[in-house]
C-alpha cells in the first residue's frame, strides 16, 4: 500500500558537507552490557566526531539550530568540550533521550527525518566514555561539517523573505503564560506577486517563546524543526499577506525574568521556472471535549476522520500539552485492512516533532484515519504543574490541548510553474508539521 513513487527525503537541513559512516574497532573496552560490546577502543577523533557529526552537531554546535525555544546547552566540536560532558553523553544516549526523538523504535525507516542512532554506535559512544574518553590521531577525524547557518544564521539557506514582528516586545516580569497577538504587514516592496513556498524556518526572538502560530505561514512550538518541502511540494503565499503572529509566551514569573522579544520567520521561494506538482494542505483532528480526571495517570481520548478523496499522506506532528503521554494514528482502508502510521509511546511536550513520512501513504477516498491521545495527570508525570485537577481543552500550557496533525497533497501530480500565476482557489493554505 506504500506508494512506488519516489519521494524525495524531507531534507530537514541543508548541509553543505556530506558525512562518511563511521566504523569502530580498537581493542579492551567494555561496553553497557545492554549494547553489544566492542573488542577495541574507540578514539575522539577516528570514531566518536563521525557520529557527533551526524547525528548531534547540527544543534549541538555555535549557533546550533533553534528548534521554537529549544537550544542544546553546548557544542560538541571540540575534543576538551565533549570530554568534559562524556558522562552525561553516554546516559543521554543509553536512555536514548538523546538525539531527541519519541517515534517507536519499529519505526525505524519510517520517517525521513529520524533522529535514531544505531546500537553500534551507542556502543561505541558509551565504550569512549568508560575507557577514559582516549583522544587518538586527529589526523583521522572527517573534515569539520560546515552548515549552511554558519553564513547565512538559517538552516534553510538564504532567505528570499524575512518576517518579523515590527518591534521588540517586553515580555514582563509577572508573565508566565501570556497570550498576545501581533499583525504583521507583508509589504509590496517585500513581496511584489504572490510566490510558491519552498521551505519555512522560524527564529524564536527569546527563551520565552512556546509557541507561534503565524496565520497563514505556519507556526513553531519546542522542539519543531524547519519545514523543507521535498522538490516538487508547496503552498502558495499571497502578495499582500497579513501575518497574525499569535505568540504564546511561557516562563518563570519574577522580579528579573522579563526577556524582550522580536520572533521572526524566513521564507525560501521555488524560483520562476520551478515545477510544482504537489500542493500540500492538511487536517487537525482537533479533540475538545475531553475531561482528564485529576491524578489519572492514562487518560485517553479518540477522534477520526474519514477521507473523502484520495491523497498522499506526507507528514504528522501530534500536540498536546504538559499532560501529554502518547499518541497514536492509524488508518483502516476501504477494504478493512488497518495500518499503524504512527506509534509516540513517549510523547515529550519539550520535542514536537514532525514526522515525515520517507515514502507518502496512499489513502483512498473513504480510508478512516483513526487518532488515539493518552495523557497523564498523576503526581508522577514530572511535567505536571497540578494532578489534583481535572483538565479540559484550554489555551495555556496548563490546560491541554489534543491534536493529530496531517498533512498530505492529492495523488495526481499537478503542474504549476513558479513565476506564472497562481490560482485564485490555491490561496493561503496554512500546513502544520515540519514549521508549524
Ligand atoms: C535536534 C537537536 C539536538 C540533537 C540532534 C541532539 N541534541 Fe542533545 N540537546 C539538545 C537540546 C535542545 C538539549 C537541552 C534540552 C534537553 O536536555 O532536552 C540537549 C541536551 C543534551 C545533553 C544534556 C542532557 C542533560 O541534561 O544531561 C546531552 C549530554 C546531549 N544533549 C547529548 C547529545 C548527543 C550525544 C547527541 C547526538 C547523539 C545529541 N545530543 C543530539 C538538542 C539536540
């Protein structure tokens, strides 16, 4: 049911360098006996920068991405730095907190933009750590990765478009949860014709930015990556939008933690003469009238939708709030075959990611697309700022929220030419996942 046509992979990140796989062996070092152990030791420099250059580096680097608030705490370029973070390295990957990632672990493959690393290389890291983090031959170490937001401060590349709120706003001493909005006026200078969307990356102005929902361009919460749509894949952005920043800002309140804020986001056009054969739009599978008891520890909700055309499923991005435990979808076709799309059994509020898709599913018309939500209000979800109270739908952080994001494009390819016009019908589609 997978279809044949190739997608190609979402590409969350330009990089500008190409890593090699990396290869272990040197001899003594025993491994956590959860993961193979090596018959060698491993050096910093011939085996371990490989696996921090794939898999950590492009946040845990100077001016690593931003994922909506969520910045990792040091970069791990140099020797003497990793060095002195070996221990907390090897627990964040022996409980696989990190690289940061909730899909099941069966998913393996599923998703373009996976964050997983491979036992070996767990073991590796783990190994380096316990055999007194060994230096080795910088001669063996891969060229230094260069990326592309080391020049242009963007992981998207150079920006053709640049929003920002018109100026920096005080989010004051007393705020923890503030909801605020801001209209923002594309000019014609900025965008004379209405254009194709290529990718989309927002910059949280402060620590205090939760989330953004930037009508109609997208929006970020934790933990969102940019969007990069695969060749081919868009949405239209109109000449004189009007982009509502709804800001909700989240932070300790007290006497010296005002922060100012200036969000921004960055647009990545098709240039004229680029195809476009797939328009991307999307469902929410909204849940709102849960009531999650105080002090249950697995409350789950439903909702589901049934399609009433055919499409390609791209990407999904589940939301909830701090409460928020698991999610699941799955589909059950025409014909009563049902699939898991996607299995979160640890859905982490701090890292909403998208998942997209390697290769879209093909959904006919009258495939039921069936979204289950778990959450946890007991005393024992660290997140919960109160398990004596039941919890409805609500807009702060402190309420909850539930839903399914989906984002998938019609299955015969369209032909729209970027540069010539757009039609009228294809406006301000706004997609969540993978930006927003
Ligand atoms: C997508 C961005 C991203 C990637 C990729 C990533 N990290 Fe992180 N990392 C973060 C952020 C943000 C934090 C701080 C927040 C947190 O702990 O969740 C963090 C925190 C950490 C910490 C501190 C945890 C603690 O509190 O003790 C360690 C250690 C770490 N990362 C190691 C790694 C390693 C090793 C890799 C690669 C195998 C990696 N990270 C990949 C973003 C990332």
């Amino acid at each position: 049911m997978r279809v044949r046509e190739a997608l190609p992979l979402v590409s969350m990140l330009a990089l500008t360098a190409l890593v090699a796989a990396c290869a272990t062996s040197a001899p003594g070092a025993s491994a956590d006996s959860q993961f193979a152990s090596l018959d060698s030791s491993p050096t910093f420099y011939a085996d371990v920068v490989p696996i921090l250059q794939q898999n950590c580096q492009v946040c845990h680097m100077e001016n690593g991405q931003n994922l909506g608030g969520m910045v990792a705490p040091v970069a791990f370029t140099s020797y003497d730095t990793t060095k002195e973070w070996a221990p907390r390295i090897a627990r964040a990957v022996r409980t696989r907190q990190m690289p940061p990632w909730d899909a099941a672990l069966a998913h393996k493959g599923d998703f373009s933009n996976e964050r997983v690393l491979e036992d070996s290389e767990i073991a590796t890291l783990l190994a380096w750590a316990q055999s007194g983090t060994p230096a080795g031959d910088p001669a063996d170490a891969p060229p230094p990765l260069e990326f592309d937001m080391a020049t242009s401060g963007w992981s998207i590349g150079e920006p053709d478009l640049i929003v920002q709120l018109n100026e920096p706003y005080l989010v004051a001493d007393d705020v923890e949860d503030q909801y605020i909005n801001f209209d923002v006026e594309i000019t014609a200078e900025q965008l004379p014709e209405d254009r194709w969307i290529k990718a989309v990356e927002f910059r949280a102005g402060s620590s205090a930015v939760h989330h953004v929902i930037a009508n109609p361009i997208g929006g970020i919460a934790p933990g969102v990556e940019p969007r990069v749509f695969p060749d081919g894949y868009g949405t239209v952005l109109r000449k004189g939008t009007s982009v509502s920043f709804n800001m909700h800002y989240h932070k300790e309140p007290g006497e010296g933690t005002a922060v100012w804020d200036q969000t921004s986001v960055a647009i990545v056009f098709y240039k004229p003469g680029e195809i476009i054969e797939h328009v991307v739009e999307g469902d929410d599978l909204g849940m709102f009238r849960f009531e999650i008891p105080a002090n249950d520890a697995n409350y789950s909700f439903h909702t589901e939708v049934t399609l009433d055309k055919d499409v390609n499923i791209l990407w999904m991005l589940p939301h909830m709030h701090l409460r928020g435990k698991a999610a699941l979808y799955e589909i059950t076709l025409p014909g009563g075959e049902k699939e898991t799309l996607l299995d979160v059994p640890t859905y982490d509020f701090n890292w909403q990611h998208t998942y997209a898709l390697t290769e879209p599913v093909f959904a006919p018309a009258g495939t039921k697309i069936d979204l289950t939500l778990w959450w946890d209000n007991s005393a024992a979800n660290p997140h919960n700022p109160d398990p004596n109270r039941s919890v409805r739908f609500g807009r702060p952080t402190t309420d909850e929220m539930g839903f399914g994001f989906l984002s998938y494009t019609q299955v015969e390819p369209q032909r729209f030419v970027a540069g010539e016009e757009i039609p009228a019908e294809l406006a301000g589609r706004s997609v969540v996942g993978g930006g927003n």
